[in-house]
C-alpha cells in the first residue's frame, strides 16, 4: 500500500514537471543564466521525480539521486521545473524512513550542500551566504519533519509493545487465578473426602463407598474444569459462555461441599437477571473460594451462603462459624486474585474475622461489566 501511494506521488510530481506554469514553483538557488529545454533537462527532471517512488523503501537512494540531479540542474542552468520539489520530498523521506546511517546521512548531505553553493558561487551565482543559509535551513527543515513523524512512529510502536505486554501479563495472572481456583477447590474436597472415607472404613463401611463416589464425581469436575481453562490458552474458538459455570451451578457448589462433609446452608433471594460471563463466573469464584476455605480451615462447622440479587448488584455473604484457623485470615493468593477480579468489575471483597468467632466473605459484584 505504502508503494504504491509512493508510485502515484512519483507520477504526480512527474507530470507536474512538464507543465510551464508550475515550474515557477520549483526550488531554485543558483539563478544562472538558463539554458534552453533539451533532452539533458527532460532527463534532469525524470531523475528528480521518478526515484520517490521507491522514497519509503529505499530513502538514502532516492536522495543520492534525486540530490545528483538537484545538483546538475542548478550548476548547468537547466530550465526551471516543479520537479525540483523532489529535493524536499527526498530530504522528508529520508529523515522519516532511513533506519542506517541516520547520524552520517546528514552530515554527507551537509557536505555536499556545501561544495555546491561553492561551485555555484564560483560559477557566478548573484546568490550571497544569506541566501546560502536560508536555503540550506529549509532542507534542514524537511529532514526534521521526516525523523520527528519517524519518533512518532517509534514511540506509538513502543506504547503498543508495552500494552500488549501488559495485556499478556494481565491474561497470565487470570488464568493463574482461574487455575487456583480449580485446583485448591477440588484437591481440597478430595482430601476432605478422602479423610472421611478412611474414617468410614474403620467405623461404618458401608457408607465409605459414598465418599469414594464423591472422590472420583469431584476429580471429574476438576478435569471437566480445566479442560475449559486449557481450551481458553488454545483459542479453540467456543464462546466464552460455554466454558464458563453458570450461576445456577453455586447450587452444585453447595452439594459437593455437603458432600465433602460440610454442612451448608444455602439461601437465594431475588431474581437472577440476565448478565455477562464475567460476572457469572466472578459469583460462582467467590463462592467456590469462601467454600473451600470453610473445608480448609473450618470443617465441619456450620457455613451458611447467601447470594442476594439485587437490580444494580449481587451481594453474597458467606459465613462460617468457629475459630478462624491460621492461614484463614483473607490474605491469600485466593482471596487476593478475587479482589482483583471484582475490582476490575467495578466491585468489591471483604473478607475477616467475626466478631467473637468464624469467619465471614462479604462481596459485592455488579450485575453488569463493561467491557
């Protein structure tokens, strides 16, 4: 694309070249006798116009030719011609595109600007340094307009790099959390589990097949869920909502902790409205992680869960009695990574002692995110 707007630039300035009543426009700065029209200037002014059409993809190039050709038409006093503009067309180019040689490419171009105004004053050029100076100034001019769109360029590139990477980073740390809160659920239901299985074995062994049900019913739930979380890392392509536990799921959550030996007690109030993924899996995260708390550092103590649906929030409290053991206290990688999750949500988590005994999850959830 860049190409070929680089060709019908060339192409324009080239036509403009051959008509008389622009060529006044054109740079000039020796104002020698001219010479008449030849095929030397038809030539000249091809050379200053046809090499920008590769400006953009070889800029040193273009300006060593269309500079040559700046130079030969002002000490041999060819014809004015708007192809002259070519020179600044060159000099932007360059400045904005060059990537090597950017410190030597001025000064060469300074050095040759120099010997042509000694060759032209020698020729006997009327112009004076003034006017040396200030003509040198505007092709210094064109060159920094070309490298301050080219730090532009740089310094957008490098803003994208850093968002991507921050992005990346921001994915990592969910899907870090995502696999902390399916791993610590069911690997801790699973030792709850298991520990009361063994129990049973010694004292009633005809329930201890209940546990081993529940065992392997949770470590197929642990597979099923990260399989999910597996798809999501290889952008398989399923909509969000269809590896996502739904709302109606904290339900199930609840089971399986009575299951593990947990006695719940579960109340729902209001109308679930319809809302994003997000929120759904924010309601379901906070009340896997106070549940599995409770089986970590409460066991068998009453937890009850409340999930209130209100019309702008969803308000779920989860409260477990008895001591608050160590490790319990909401500083963890769990309870920390729901912060956050709420946070960008727009909500909030309090989670701490009671007073007097357990232990209590309080989280506040928009019932919509933005995006």
């Amino acid at each position: 694309m860049s190409d070929r707007r680089d060709a019908l630039l060339a192409a324009l300035l080239t036509l403009l070249a051959f008509v008389p009543t622009v060529s006044v426009i054109g740079a000039e700065i020796g104002d020698l006798p001219k010479r008449p029209p030849d095929a030397l200037s038809v030539a000249v002014a091809l050379a200053l116009t046809v090499p920008l059409a590769v400006r953009a993809r070889w800029p040193g190039a273009c300006l060593v030719v269309v500079g040559g050709a700046f130079a030969l038409h002002q000490t041999l006093a060819l014809p004015p011609t708007f192809g002259t503009v070519g020179l600044y067309v060159a000099l932007y180019s360059a400045g904005a595109h060059q990537a090597r040689l950017r410190r030597t490419t001025p000064i060469a171009a300074t050095a040759a600007y120099v010997l042509l105004a000694v060759v032209l004053h020698l020729l006997g050029s009327p112009q004076r340094s003034p006017d040396f100076v200030a003509f040198f100034l505007v092709l210094a001019v064109s060159w920094t307009a070309g490298a301050v769109v080219r730090r532009r360029r740089a310094d957008e590139a490098e803003r994208r790099r850093l968002s991507a990477e921050a992005a990346a980073v921001a994915e990592r740390a969910r899907i870090a959390r995502e696999l902390h809160d399916v791993v610590t659920h069911h690997v801790t239901a699973m030792v709850v589990q298991a520990d009361a299985a063994q129990y049973l074995l010694r004292g009633a062994p005809d329930r201890a097949g209940e546990s081993l049900t529940a065992i392997s019913g949770t470590g197929r739930r642990a597979l099923t869920e990260l399989r999910s979380l597996l798809g999501v890392l290889e952008a398989t392509g399923e909509p969000a909502a269809d590896r996502t536990p739904a709302l109606g799921t904290v339900g199930d959550l609840v089971e399986r902790a009575r299951l593990s030996g947990q006695p719940v007690e579960w109340t729902e109030l209001g109308h679930p409205p319809a809302r994003s993924v997000d929120v759904e899996l924010a309601v379901y995260r906070v009340v896997q992680e106070a549940l599995t708390n409770a089986l970590k550092h409460a066991a068998g103590r009453l937890t009850t869960v409340l999930v209130r649906h209100g019309d702008s929030h969803i308000e779920i409290e989860v409260t477990t009695e008895g001591p608050v053991a160590a490790g319990g206290q909401g500083a963890g990688r769990g309870l920390a990574g729901l912060r956050e999750r709420l946070r960008l949500l727009g909500g909030e988590l309090t989670a701490g002692p009671r007073p007097g005994d357990g232990f209590t999850v309080h989280a506040l959830i928009p019932s919509r995110s933005d995006p």
